[in-house]
C-alpha cells in the first residue's frame, strides 16, 4: 500500500496548481500578443456582448461565438481564456456590469447499431447583468415596463419551484390563468404576446421546457434552467415569495377580524 507522501495530489494543493498553470498560460499568451493587440481583443469582446444584450435583452452568448470571434486572426490556444477574463474585468469596473458564466447542459442523443445512447453535453455561455444593488437599480434604473416583466418572470419561476422545479405546461397555464394571463392572449395589455414573453424566459435561459412522452400520449414540461438556479436569483425569489406569502397572511388576518366585529 503505497504511503501518504506517494499519493497524488488533490483537493486545494490540486486547485492551487490548476491556477499557476492557467496563469503561466496567461503569461505566455501575453508575450505572444503585444498590449495593443490584447486591449483590441478585448474591446471587440466587450463590443459584441454589448451589442447581442441591446438586441437580445438577457439572452446569453455562446463561448463559441466568442472564441470565434477572438480566433478570428490568432490562433493561440489559451487566448480566448485570457481575453474573455479581462473582458470580464473591464466590463464590470467601466460599465458596472458582471459578464456571468452559466454552465448549459444539453442532451445529446445518438443512435448506434440498433441502439440509442444518451449523453450529457455541457456548454458555457454568458450573459450580462448589472452589479448595481437592487434598492438603487429600482429607483434609478428600472423602468414600468421591465419592473413588470421582472415579475412576470418571478411568479412563472415561483410557480415552476412550488411545482417541485418542474411543471407540465397545463399546470402553469392554470396558475397564470387565475392571474388573469391567458396563453392564447396576443394582446395584454402589459406582456404583448403572452406566449412569446414565456419564450423570452426560455431563451434568456430562466426556464427551459422539454418533451415528456407518458402513458398519455406527449406533452411539455417547464423546469428551472441556469439563470434561475443562481443562489442570486434563488434568493431574489425566496424574498418575493415570502413577501406574497405575508401579504396573503397579513389580508386573510384583517378580514377574519373584520368578521368577528
């Protein structure tokens, strides 16, 4: 049995190395590109982020899209890395804005010699969302319009995790429908196209929906995506949520008191 000194590092003296190396890294791809080159590169980086946010509000950007763009003109391996965190960087000290990785999982199904394997496939993508705290974003920032669709996106997120973080899509339905939302709405008053703005939630990555084949026959179901399952978002939720809680509790108190007078 081999002794203690002879295992092979893990835990933090692993992670510790990890670092020095994609810092070496760095380091090398510095010497390759001049400062010049760099700040270019992550200038375009920051360009494009802003610029797909603008277009597509909240909807996040594939790292392959961005390491395209970065090897455009050079090929070295570690570059994107390094661009894509000064970009990072740059965005949040300029522009108060955090350029946050989410990690996408795909499901990949193939099919062998009579045989179908299913396979998990991660990918990143980022997506842009400010660094201002919410009490000053509310008051100076946000607008009628996005202060409702925040909401909007709350309660169907709240409805999808009282569900258990997944919901078939005719129970969501029937939660919005007692709010007054219906599915087949083209006109609300607030949201437009009712349908359309659910479908925002999915691309903007808050909610996903999958195929389910039952007993039954097929039908949907909404589960929670990456954006949702963020201990920020997670948190956020939790305060609205108890906050609809108390309000409920605080009415149904006024009006049992109302009825013994």
């Amino acid at each position: 049995m081999p002794r203690a000194s002879q295992m092979p590092s893990t835990g933090r003296s692993g992670r510790q190395s990890q670092t020095q190396n994609e810092e070496e890294n760095f380091t090398q791809t510095q010497a390759i590109l001049s400062d010049e080159e760099t700040k270019k590169l992550v200038a375009e980086v920051m360009r494009y982020m802003l610029f797909k946010n603008y277009q597509q509000p909240g909807v996040p950007v594939s790292r392959v899209d961005l390491v395209s763009l970065i090897t455009k003109n050079y090929k070295q391996r570690y570059l994107p890395s390094h661009v894509i965190v000064m970009a990072q960087k740059k965005l949040a000290d300029v522009f108060g804005l955090e350029m946050k990785e989410l990690c996408r999982i795909r499901s990949q199904t193939k099919t062998g010699r009579g045989s179908l394997i299913d396979r998990q496939a991660e990918t990143k993508e980022y997506v842009l969302r400010s660094k201002v705290p919410a009490d000053l974003r509310k008051e100076y920032i946000d607008t009628p319009e996005s202060a409702a669709l925040n909401s909007f996106a709350a309660t169907v997120i709240g409805i999808i995790k009282c569900a258990g973080e997944k919901c078939p899509e005719e129970v969501l339905w029937q939660n919005l429908k007692r709010l007054n939302i219906r599915e087949d709405d083209t006109n609300h008053p607030t949201f437009g196209n009712v349908k359309n703005t659910v479908e925002t939630l999915t691309k903007q990555r808050y909610i996903q929906k999958e195929k389910l084949t039952t007993a039954e026959g097929d039908g949907f179901v909404y589960e929670l995506a990456e954006r949702a399952l963020d201990e920020q978002c997670l948190n956020g939720l939790n305060s609205f949520m108890t906050s609809i809680m108390s309000s409920n509790l605080d009415a149904s108190s006024q009006m049992e008191y109302s009825q013994l007078g």
